[in-house]
C-alpha cells in the first residue's frame, strides 16, 4: 500500500492518450521522420535519376562517356541501388519534362560535335593550342531549387572533372596524381545516422516527460486542488514529490526502452548508448529534465499557462541545442543561446561519449552546465513552489 | 457530559485586502453536527482550512481532540476525514482506485467495498470519476473523507451546485453519520441545509461570527415572529400603508410581498380586507414559520442569497 500513489499516478499517465502518444510514440515517429530524410539527404542510399541523351553519334569521347555511366549506373551487390540510374528517353523533351515533373534529377547532354572536338585536344593539343568553342562539352541540365536534383548535378560535375582528368593522363599531360586519404575526426566508429538521431530523441523524449508531462501535471494537481486535498491527510510532502518523479522516471525508461528496441530493429543502431559514459549523461538528462518540469510546476498557474510557457521554451531548446542538427556553426545571433542551452551539452555529450562526433567544447563543460542548471533550477523551485498558498504540516 | 472535540480560539487570518477571519472562537461537541452558516466570502471555507492544516492562521489557538496545536499534525489528521469545497482527484482513477489511494495514507482504514456501499456507489466501483455526475462525484470526495473511519469529518459545501435529488442523498449521508456519532464540521449557505442537518449553526459574514445557536434557539430569538408572503401587482402597492400595520419591516422579493409580523390573526384580517378594498388579486398567499434565512436577515439586514 505504500506505493499506492505512484501506482495511481502511473495507471493515470497509462490511461491518457496525450501521454501515451507524446512521451512513448512521438519519439519514434520524429526518429523514423529525422533518419529517413537526413539519411538521404547525405548519400546513404542515395540513388540520382538521369537521362542521357547523345548527340555526338560513335566515337572515342562518347564512348568513354558511355562507359562511365555505365560504371556508375550499376553496382556490385545486385540489392544496393547505384548512385545514377539511367531513364531511357526518346528526345531532349521529354526528358526536360520529366525533369520539370520530378521524375529524373538530371539531364546529361552530349552536343552533335562532342567526338569531333574531343579528337582535337587528343590529336592536336601537344602542337597547338585549342580555341574555347572547340574544346568538348558535355552539358548537364538540372533544377537548382531541387535540392536532389542540384546534388546530382553537383555530382555529375565532379565525376566528369574526374573523366577529364583521367583522359589527360593518357594523353601524357602532365597533371600530377592526387593521392586522397579519408580519415574520421572525432569519430571512433562509422557515422550512422539512425546512432546520431537516437541520441537527440532520447533527450527530447526525456524532456516530452519530465518537463512537459510533469510539469503540466504539477500544475494542473496544483490548481484543481488535488494537491491540497492530499494536504488534508497524513502523507508527507517528500512522498507526493518522490511518487511523482518516480513516475515521470518510469516513463522516460519505458519511452528509453520502446525506442531503443525499435531503433535496434529497425534501423540497426550501435550498443553505444550503454557505454559507462552515455549511461552517465542519460541519467544527467533526466535529472535536468525533471528539474525543469519542477520548475514548471512552480512558475505556473494554471496548466495552460504551463503548457505555453513549456513550448515557448523547449521549442527553441531542442532546435537549437543541437537534437537534430549540428549547431556549434550556427550563426552569431543564435549561437548565444546554444551556448546558454543545457541541452546542447547533453546532446554533445551523448553523442561524444557514443564515439560519434566530438563536441568542440571542454569535456567537462558537458557535464558541469547540465548540473549547474539543475542546482539554479531546484533552488528556484524550492523558493516559489506553492501547494496552494497553503502548506503541509 | 458532553466532550469538545475542537475548540478554536480567537482566530485571525487576514489578507492584504480583506480580514477573511476576523478573531472568532468557537467550539464543538464531539458527536454533534456543527454547521458554519455564511454567504460566499464569509469565511467559512477560510476558516475550516486553517483548523484541516492547508491554511495558517496568523493568530489564534487551537484545541483538537484535547490537544492544543498550532497547525493540525498528522497525528490528528489520522483522526479526521475531510471533503474540499471544489472535487477533483488524479485524472483517470477508477472510483474503487481513488477509495485505495486515499485508505494507502492512513494507518487504519475502512473496508473498500464497505465505503463503496455506505455512499451507494456499488455500481460505479469500475468507472472513471470523471465520468461520473457532479453528485456521484461528491459521493466519492466523502467517501474519501470517511475511508480512515475518522472521529470528526469537515464537509466544505458538500451539496452546492448539486441537483435536489442529489442534495437529499448527501443528506442522507450526513444524517448517517451523525446516527453513526461522528462529530460533522459542515459548512454551506443553504439555510435549509443547515436548520434539517444542524445541532448548532454558526453564522458567519464579513469573516465574523454574528451569532451562533441550535436553529430551533437563533429562530426562536426572533420572538413569535410569522411571516405572510403573497404575489401581487407591486406597481398597485402602497408598501408604506403595509408598515403602518402591526408588523415588522415589509420586505419585498421579485413579485412577492413578505411581511413579518407577530400579530398573526389582525394582519392577516387586515390584509384580506384592504386587498378587498382595493380590488388587488392576492396570489399565492402563505403563511409560514421564521427559518435561517430569517435570522440572517435580521442581524444583517439582507439575505444569504444577496
């Protein structure tokens, strides 16, 4: 019977739909959102449609040309898709209308004059020099308010510098090699998406319970009077606030563990978030995101006044305390407030203590901002935190 | 020989711009149904939040159950079970749920089941509470306030805002537990209320006690008062030819005319023969005895519904 206010205060969070669906399905809702449209936004799977449409009949240049897109229109694994697929199209057109229509991202065009022009600079180039209007162009057609559409043109480009550099090879001019090296700073393991976002919906669904469930809870128990009429019986005041967060804590673990299981299922995350450390910046998160939901809970009046206050200031919070995108290169007018913002350190930290990008702050700062918060809020809370006008004895 | 199980001495709590309990003192008798009889912001509810533990006082004494205390401790809230004047619990309980969070904070409790049946909401044990009516609802706020089987119990308006039927039912209830002889602490501004419930009421306005007494005592310092009510067309009346009789003051309420007197027999002669006279329909002429509402008129000079 001890625990018989944590039960009811669990069973009432169960029973409400609101509840259910912000702190326990939102999160995989937006993970799912974030990690599908950064995923392809950055290459991982990403698959440009072009048409190519030639002109230039047989020849040498064209045929180079040709075997290049073939390379880059096929793959290894016959499961991966390619980086270009090549739409068959009977005439510029047609092709300039799927391109309006969105169905193809890219136009590559090869004028009547291309083979010509490229035997030039391979036969002629070493005893003579070649005009501007005969030099080979390929032409690459594209939509540049397509974000799609202007990466794969932006890619087309580069892989076409790549052909010129290799025909100018075989043609023994002299261009020195370009050796490239990749290498992960402040990255211990492979950079996954579905790992960075993990870390930024595991804060945000620490703040959905412990600031706004919680917070608007206080609030609402404050002004329908349920606090008070508890203050009528013998229950001490450290036991209601105790029940409370207990069960706002039950929540962040249940929203913790669904979304870790989905995360794992379905979009193959790391352990990473078990390691000592992360571990450690979890439970930082739910403490701070608890002792703002208290603080709620004590500034309030009425729960909708809470409920305002708490989006006007979580709002900007998770945006721009770096849950979703990286925010240390913001621009000067809202760096102030990353650097002010708890959740930025609890969003670096996670992500530096998971081995996925180091955060270019002090490591200590990432854990002592967080608590700093935390003390200033609770004092605050202690401070202003009414039951209603009343007190228990 | 009767017990006081409370006592509350020259109490004060005032605010920054109102004394909402202006020095009272009072005391009760352990099985008695005392009830604070007041208008909205008399200082009822004040009063009985200080002496429950929710609200200070900023002076005054008080002595529970022997005891005296400057705020009421948990030993004593053990003892007592209280009923606030606005119902609401944690959203989403079922009612047999509600019964066991609150018996989860006292030492000893009541039966579940025998609190469900004592406010009859042996139907309604599964169902949401906010799913139920206002009357049901308050049922459940005073089984709340009996699940500890408390020696004293504060019922803060428990009928407003209630429909007739539900207002006999918690009624019933109240009249139970006095039959039980639990000391009940009530307040309301139903008159009607207090004089069928009360052993002494307590009349407060202005966060004063204007006088406190048996009902059948405060009714009977109105002497052998009567008072003759009828509807008439007030636009043909001459209220002042009405005083010149041998009444007290002729008050008027909507289309009603109420004049009390204590010469019965002549005014009631009187007022036949001048409505004659003067070719005036009397409707719904009554006669009826002094009540509540009365004696709250006579010491302040308006009504508690005012």
């Amino acid at each position: 019977m001890r625990n018989q206010l944590f039960k009811s205060l669990l069973i009432s969070g169960l029973r409400e739909k609101e509840t259910i669906f912000w702190i326990l399905l939102f999160p995989l809702i937006l993970f799912t959102i974030m990690v599908l449209i950064f995923s392809n936004m950055t290459g991982e799977d990403l698959n440009f449609k072009m048409a190519v449409i030639d002109h230039s009949g047989d020849g040498m240049g064209s045929t180079i040309i040709h075997q290049v897109f073939e390379d880059i229109s096929t793959t290894e694994n016959p499961e991966d898709d390619p980086l270009y697929s090549i739409i068959d199209v009977k005439n510029k057109d047609q092709a300039l209308v799927l391109l309006k229509e969105q169905h193809i991202d890219v136009i590559v065009e090869i004028p009547e004059n291309f083979n010509q022009n490229f035997n030039k600079v391979v036969f002629f180039s070493k005893i003579s020099s070649i005009s501007t209007d005969n030099k080979p162009t390929i032409i690459v057609e594209s939509v540049p308010m397509r974000n799609l559409s202007k990466l794969a043109s932006d890619v087309m480009k580069q892989i076409l510098a790549e052909v010129n550099l290799e025909a100018a090879k075989r043609m023994n001019i002299s261009i020195p090699d370009a050796t490239i090296s990749t290498e992960m700073v402040g990255q211990t393991q492979d950079f996954n998406y579905a790992d960075y976002f993990l870390a930024g919906i595991l804060i945000m669904g620490f703040f959905s319970t412990g600031f706004l469930n919680m917070g608007i809870n206080m609030t609402y128990f404050r002004r329908k009077g349920i606090f008070k009429r508890f203050a009528c019986t013998p229950i001490k005041k450290s036991k209601l606030i105790s029940a409370t967060i207990l069960s706002n804590l039950v929540f962040m673990v249940m929203s913790f563990v669904i979304l870790l299981i989905y995360a794992k299922l379905f979009y193959h995350v790391t352990w990473a978030i078990f390691y000592p450390e992360s571990i450690l910046f979890i439970l930082i998160s739910a403490i701070l995101s608890l002792s703002f939901g208290i603080f709620l809970g004590s500034v309030s009046k009425t729960p909708n006044g809470a409920s305002g206050l708490a989006n006007i200031l979580f709002f900007p919070m998770q945006f721009l305390g770096g849950l979703y995108f990286p925010v240390f290169d913001l621009s000067p007018a809202v760096r102030w407030f990353v650097y002010i913002n708890p959740i930025t350190y609890l969003a670096a930290g996670m992500r530096q203590s998971m081995g996925l990008m180091d955060a270019p702050l002090p490591y200590y700062t990432l854990f002592l901002i967080p608590i700093l918060w935390t003390a200033v809020l609770l004092l605050i809370s202690v401070k202003i935190f009414k039951w209603d006008g009343g007190e228990i004895a | 020989m009767s017990k006081k199980i409370l006592e509350v001495k020259n109490l004060k709590k005032y605010y920054p711009t109102v004394k909402a309990v202006d020095d009272i003192s009072f005391s009760i008798e352990k099985g008695t149904v005392f009830t604070l009889l007041g208008p909205n912001g008399a200082g009822k509810t004040t009063t009985l939040e200080i002496i429950e533990g929710i609200k200070k006082a900023d002076e005054g004494r008080i002595v529970f159950f022997g005891e005296e205390l400057k705020q009421v401790s948990d030993e004593a809230k053990q003892k007592i079970g209280v009923s606030l004047q606005s119902t609401n619990f944690i959203p989403h309980l079922k009612v047999k749920e509600v019964f066991e969070l609150f018996a989860s904070f006292f030492k000893k409790s009541l039966p579940i089941e025998e609190v469900i049946g004592f406010v009859s909401l042996e139907e309604k044990r599964n169902d949401l509470v906010e799913k139920l009516s206002g009357g049901q609802k308050q049922r459940v706020a005073i089984g709340c306030a009996l699940i500890n089987d408390p020696e004293m119990v504060f019922l803060d308006e428990p009928t407003t805002g209630l429909d007739p039927q539900a207002r006999r039912n918690i009624w019933g209830i109240i009249e139970h537990l006095k039959g039980q002889g639990k000391t009940v602490f009530l307040t309301t501004h139903y008159m009607e209320e207090a004089q069928k419930l009360s052993d002494m009421v307590c009349i407060m306005d202005y966060g004063k006690i204007i006088a406190i007494d048996t009902p059948s005592g405060h009714i009977k310092k109105l002497g052998e008062l009567n008072y003759v009510e009828f509807a008439a067309d007030l636009e043909q009346l001459d209220i002042d030819e009405l005083n010149a009789w041998d009444v007290e003051e002729v008050e008027i309420e909507g289309d009603k005319v109420i004049i009390p007197t204590k010469s019965l027999h002549i005014v009631l002669e009187k007022l036949l023969s001048w409505a004659k006279r003067k070719e005036l329909d009397l409707n719904d002429i009554s006669i009826r005895q002094p009540n509540l509402e009365d004696v709250f008129l006579s010491l302040t000079g308006r009504r508690l519904r005012d």
